[in-house]
C-alpha cells in the first residue's frame, strides 16, 4: 500500500512536483531500502542507489536528490546508529517513515526449480535469518554474498542454474527472476523502520497517511541524577506521548548521554513548542529532526 | 586487562573454583566475544564456541558450561535485542560486563607479505568497517565471508598465499597467523559491550574491578503518557543514576513497550531495593537481569 502525499502549509512547495521524485538509498535495486521507497513514494519516483549510507545523505545534501530513504532500527537488530549520526551531521528533515517487514525469498532464474537448487548465496545476516530452512534442506551450501539483492542480480547475470539467492520478492520482479519459495525466513517478527528524508524547506511535503504525526528528536544532558526524569517532565506534564527512547554514551564525553526520542505531534503545534521549549533548559544539545505522519505500526 | 573475579558474599560459592571456569560464547575461536571472554575471566577459562546465541543461552541453562560471553549492544550498531530476549526467556544472571575495542587487523599465512596479497575474506560488516583501507588498496578483491575468524582460519587451512583474512589481531594468534597490519577500521569508536552469564545461585560471582555496581533490569508499561516518567520516579527521587535506558515495542501487543535500563547500585542496596518496589508499582513485568560491577567505559 503505497500511502499517499500530503501537502502541509508548513512546507513550501516547489516545482518539482511536476516532475517524478528521485530518492536515493543504499544498496542494489530491490533491497529493503528499494521496498520501502516505494511504500512511502510508490512506484512513480526515481531511484538512485548508492553503496554507502554517508553517500545517501551527501546526495541529498548537494542536492544530487530530492529525497532520501533510510534503516533507522530493526525489531530484531536494534537502531542503526551510524544513520542517527547522519542525520545530526547532514541535518536533513525526517518527513515520512514507514515499516518494511523483512520477509525473504528464495530466489532462482526462471525455469530452475528446488530440486535443481545446490548452493544459496544472500548476505550472511539473512543466510542466519534463515537456519530453520537450512535445517529442512541440509543439501544446501550457504555461500555469503555481499548483499540480498545483489545476490539474485548476480545468479541471472551468470545465468547459474544450481543457486539461488535470498532477497525480498522485489529483487525477484527486478531482476527478472522466478520465486521459488515465499517468508523462508525464521522469525516473523522482522520489521525495520525507515525514514523519509528532504531538504529542510526545499518542499518534498511530509509523506504518509493522515493518522496523526510524530516528532522526532535528539538531545544530551548531563550525566547526573534525575536529568533525563526532569527531561521528560517537559513530556509527561504535558500528556505527550512517547513513541521511543533510547540513550546513547557520547564516546569521549564520559559525563554526557545522547538521547533519541520520538512523541506523538507535529513539532510547530503549541503544546509541542512549549514543551520543546520547556525541554530546552533541561538539555545541552536539542535537535528537532523533523515532524511526520505517524506509520501504521 | 583481564578483570580480576571477586568474591561475593550473597552468591553461594561452590566448588568449581578449583577448577577451571568453562564459558561458552557464539562464533569461531578468536572472535571478538572469545576476546571479551579474556577480558572478563583471563587466559584459563576453558573456551566452548558455538554457532548460534540460543546454543550459548542454552548450554548454560542445562549446565553444559559455567558461563557465558554475549555481546548485548554496539557504539554503531545499537542493542542486539536477540540476546535480550535470550535474557528474558533463558533467565540467566548477568555477572560481569566489559568492552571489547573492535579493532580489524589484516592477517595472513606466516611468510606472506603484504604486495602478496589479492583477495580480503571476512564477514561483510567488518569489510565494510574497512572502506578507507580498501580505496588505499584498490587492486584487493574483497570476499564475503561468514566470520571474522573463520576466515583466519580458512586460510591458515588452506595455505593460501595471496590472500589475508580481517579479524581481531587475537585470531592471529589462535591459528598461528601473521598480522600484517592493525587497526584497519575507518572508525576508532567501534566498541562492543559484552555480558558474562552465569546460572542463578550457581555461585560464578560478580566478575569485574572493584568501580561500583550496576545493575540491568527491563520492564513493562502501559503505553500511556506519562508511563516512562512516572516510572524514572523511582530512580530520580533517590539520586540515582541511569547508564542506559531504551525503549523496545512489542511487536503483537501495540499499546505496551518494554523498557531496558541500567543503572548504578546494587539491587540489594537497600536504597536500590526501595527504588525496585517502588517501580514495581509503575510497571507491569520487572525483571531484575543481575547486578555486577561497572566495566571501565
């Protein structure tokens, strides 16, 4: 379900919306990344994939992009702190999310069947996803690859007819490929959440359906007693509800904690901005990294 | 700097003093949690690797092994909420905690030297720690490989003479290899936190230096506002200290989140001992995951 764009006065809005949207992500068409763009964008917008993270955010800065989609955490693997990193040196806005369950298929050229399967190559994150189906078919060689997508893009280059590869069904669809077996993966519970990142007042709208926004935040304070609890009375007194907390030891700064922090509202609504304000005397350091529709979850 | 092991007196002691301390940790001899197991217990701790983290919870849970080593979380790559949930459901204690420095090395055959070398193995994500080291040396083939060690030891196995694996420096020293350069990360602030396990009153006490006592517990509240705030009470009231706290959704049950936090003091202190009944009242589930003395950050 591709959610739909939403316009918002807050935001200027340029011409580009006459034109398809380009976004980049990191790693090969038909990665996650790739799925979530078109859950937040739909199928219409160009993408540009990119190897690294650091060359997401720089695109998007120089504006090589109009937008940007990145992994902010995984249920199973926890938050991707290099990307919150990102997003306080780049200092991009957050306009959408979205969660991509992370399903894997098994993924072969068209014509090859199971039976025909002898060696299964995926990035060893999603090969370890996958232990129970290795179990069931102790046959199979594990050979590790670089990434889930690039996996299956590499078996019909090569045109292999022993492999397949693990990916998401996208890598099958993209690259021509044939899915021999849906959800192989151990844990249902896979979900990673993403963010839709612009360029502060250059217009790309917040993304998403209309079910009440969430704000997005970073902010330090020192390392005593009670700091975070005063922190978030600015929240607390105010009703505010708390989507996520996390702390992070500022390496270097002993005495100091960063923490990331996400509640339900819209940052320029006038409970929000005085308790944003409230918040600020109890903090050092506070980055709004943006205001957003609120994703199913 | 392997910690030294204290006595306690409110753990029993038993007799496998004597002997030597068996611990089981997940991936090959030479990874970094074999290097956390040094760290935490010295030299003489009788190594059991296993492949999978539930191997490691399980073997202590039926006393195949004394302890355990288990990465809990990383400065870039966030919690590993697999092995919390190991915690909860295992219900191990947790001992002593320490960080390992994720430091790549580039390794090879004794005798091999560096204008020898072709091809790189190691797992993706440490490859991929080492992009600056890569773009020096553009004619190095990089290969996925499953681990860090294992590749070592690949190639040790095998005898190759143009290639080298990425691991800890420790890897070299297991199979006999060579270091052919350290410290090959782009970035320094790559640590990860380790946590010793032992089973509850099986008498492997509190392992670390004498800095003070922390202690890890992870909790439930309903998602209302001012759940979080009214539960950090407990804490702020009594002057103490939070090292970590993040906020985990769980999947299924979309109005309740579970909390993990740290902090210092001694769960039997008697002012800690308030401070857990007091957020009992706050909270739904409240598990105390162990007591131990604070690692040098």
């Amino acid at each position: 379900m591709p959610a739909t764009r939403k316009k918002s006065g807050h935001h200027a809005q340029p011409a580009h919306h006459s034109r398809s949207v380009s976004v980049a992500f990191q790693g090969e068409l038909g990665a996650f990344s790739h799925v979530a763009v078109g859950q937040l964008l739909g199928r219409q917008a160009a993408v540009v994939p990119l190897p690294r993270f650091d060359d997401v955010f720089r695109a998007l800065s120089k504006s090589r992009v109009d937008a940007a989609v990145i992994p902010i955490e995984n249920t199973l693997h926890g938050s991707v702190h290099e990307n919150y990193d990102h997003l306080l040196d780049f200092e991009p806005q957050i306009v959408g999310e979205t969660h991509v369950r992370v399903s894997h298929s098994l993924i072969a050229c068209a014509g090859v069947r199971s039976k025909d399967i002898r060696r299964v190559f995926s990035h060893p994150v999603a090969l370890n996803q996958c232990l129970d189906f290795f179990t069931r078919n102790p046959h199979l060689e594990r050979v590790p690859f670089y990434d889930t997508a690039g996996s299956v893009k590499m078996i019909i280059e090569q045109g292999l007819r022993d492999a397949a590869g693990i990916a998401s069904s996208a890598a099958a669809e993209i690259y021509g490929a044939h899915v021999l077996k849906r959800a192989i993966e151990d844990d249902p519970r896979n979900f990673t959440r993403f963010f839709l990142l612009a360029r502060p007042g250059d217009g790309l709208g917040p993304v998403g359906e209309a079910r009440g926004w969430k704000t997005s935040i970073a902010f330090t304070t020192r390392n005593v007693p009670g700091a975070l609890f005063r922190a978030l009375s600015a929240f607390a007194l105010r009703d505010l509800s708390l989507t996520k907390i996390e702390s992070r030891p500022l390496r270097g700064k002993p005495w100091e904690y960063l923490f990331y922090l996400d509640f339900l509202g819209k940052a320029d609504d006038p409970v929000c901005r005085r308790a944003l304000a409230h918040l600020a005397e109890f903090t050092d350091l506070l980055r709004v990294l943006g205001s957003y529709p609120k994703a199913r979850s």
